[in-house]
C-alpha cells in the first residue's frame, strides 16, 4: 500500500465530485426516487419544486422579520449542485452565482439552466473567485458535509463578502445524535482514506464508493465569530426534529 494512500486525510471534495458524476440528484435529496433510474419528469418537478417552496420561505422570513424591503442584486448559492436553489433564487436576484465544489454537479446545473431558460446564474468552483461583494448569500445542506473548521472559516469569508446592507442565511447542524460505537467510526472514517475504504469493504460496498461527511458544528463558536464581525442581529431559525436523520439543524439568518 503505497504511504501516501495511508496518510491521506479523507477530502470531502473528492467525494462530491464522485456522487456529482454519478447520482447528483439523489446527492442532494438522498431519497430513492431521485436515484438515477428513477428520475422521471414527475420527480424531478417534485425536486425543483422543493427548492422553490424553500426559496420562498426564507424570503418571507426576511420580509416578515429582517428587512421588509429586501431586493437583492447579486446572490450566491453555496454548494448550489444541480441548481435546486439557485435557479428558483435567479428570479429573485438580477444575478445569481452557483458555487460548487463538483465539476459534474456544475455540469447538471448549467443543463437545468437551459431546460428552464435561465440566463442569469454563473457559477464558480470557489468562493475566493468571486471578488466582488453580494447582497444575498444562501447555503443550505452543505455545511455539514465540510469539515468543520475549513465550513467556520467560510461563514467568516460569507460575511466578508456581504455588502454594507447584505443578509445571508447559513444552515448549519448543531447537533447530530449518534450511538457511541458510531461517533468512534466516524472520528476514523473522517480522518483517513484508507479508513474510508476499509469501511466500504466492511459495508460491502465498492471500494471507492463515496462517503457523504455529517458534521454538526459548534454554535457557540459561529455566534463568536459573527460577534467578532460586528454581526449582533441574528435570527435563527431552527428546523423540526426529525428523530429518523437525528440531525439538528438551524438556518441563521445575519444582516451586516
Ligand atoms: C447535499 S448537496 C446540496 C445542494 C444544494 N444546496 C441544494 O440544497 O439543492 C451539497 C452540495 O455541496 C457541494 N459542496 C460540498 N462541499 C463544498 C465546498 N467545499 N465548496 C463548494 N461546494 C461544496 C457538493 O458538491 C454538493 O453539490
């Protein structure tokens, strides 16, 4: 085994490049019909329907508690895959930009694009290659697949990149429950690739299968963090508990 495979840390990015080639749909919302085989026009109706029912809620929220006036010029979408979010957030902002770490999730996006005749979203691999301000940034179901420390420093590049006036709306877990036996195999699954593959043998999976990251982060931190940034406004938004996924979840709602 040569030693840089054993040494290597398991990189989240690579492994969404794996499920964008392969079952970018299902990537997104991990339910059996949005499998390839599957899809049918139904579905992914139902799929993008999905992003613009969110879409609307959480611009009511900001016109019901933030800002009643908000007309955002320039959006990005965090980790925006096939473009479930961005395209539905394109007829609310002049200009959208998809961010995606997935070459083939990008790919599928810019395919939706032209099915719906949008003309208005870029989209970029990095948030470093976006140099000017925006007005309105979203992410959601994201963060918790990037380990923790590199998804708390994008929060803080979010903030950066807001103008004067912006809001973004960051969905972060703050809590995952797990067994005991289960938060000792992640611990090692998350910090080595080889663990990763052993992990597939031991699963019966393929060898190289991807494995989708779950993180939750330290709240306690973010809001540090936002405090620091002159961010005292925060309204948080926490999501229904769902004792299948055992995930907690809240959107954080920040004005500059
Ligand atoms: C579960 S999907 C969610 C897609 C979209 N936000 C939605 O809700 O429809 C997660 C997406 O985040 C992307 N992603 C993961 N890590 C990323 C990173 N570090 N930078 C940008 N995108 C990332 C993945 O490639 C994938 O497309």
């Amino acid at each position: 085994m040569p030693i840089e495979i054993v040494l290597s840390m398991a990189n989240s990015d690579t492994e969404w490049e794996k499920i964008g080639g392969s079952e970018p749909y299902w990537g997104v919302l991990t339910t059996e019909e949005y499998k390839r085989k599957n899809l049918t026009p139904a579905s992914r109706q139902e799929f993008f329907n999905s992003g613009e029912e969110y879409v609307k809620q959480i611009f009511e929220i900001i016109s019901s508690y933030i800002d009643r006036d908000f007309n955002p010029s320039l959006g990005i979408d965090f980790g925006c895959g096939v473009g479930r979010i961005a395209i539905p957030l394109s007829k609310r902002c002049k200009q959208v930009i998809g961010v995606d770490v997935s070459p083939s999730m990008v790919a599928e996006a810019k395919r939706n694009c032209v099915l719906f005749n949008i003309t208005n979203i870029d989209f970029v691999d990095d948030l470093s290659k976006i140099k000017q301000k925006v007005d309105f940034i979203n992410t959601v179901l994201v963060l918790q697949h990037i380990e923790t420390n590199r998804g708390t420093n994008i929060i803080e590049d979010f903030v950066e990149k807001l103008t004067p006036s912006g809001i973004a709306c960051i969905q972060v877990p703050y809590s995952i429950e797990r067994s005991p036996i289960k938060s000792v195999l992640k611990s090692i699954v998350d910090k080595s690739s080889l663990a990763q593959k052993m992990y597939n043998i031991m699963m019966k999976k393929d060898v190289n299968a991807p494995i989708i990251m779950m993180n939750d982060y330290d709240i306690t931190r973010i809001l540090k963090l936002l405090a620091k940034k002159n961010i005292n406004k925060i309204f948080i938004l926490t999501e229904k508990y769902d004792k299948n996924s055992r995930v907690f979840n809240a959107s954080l709602f920040i004005k500059k």
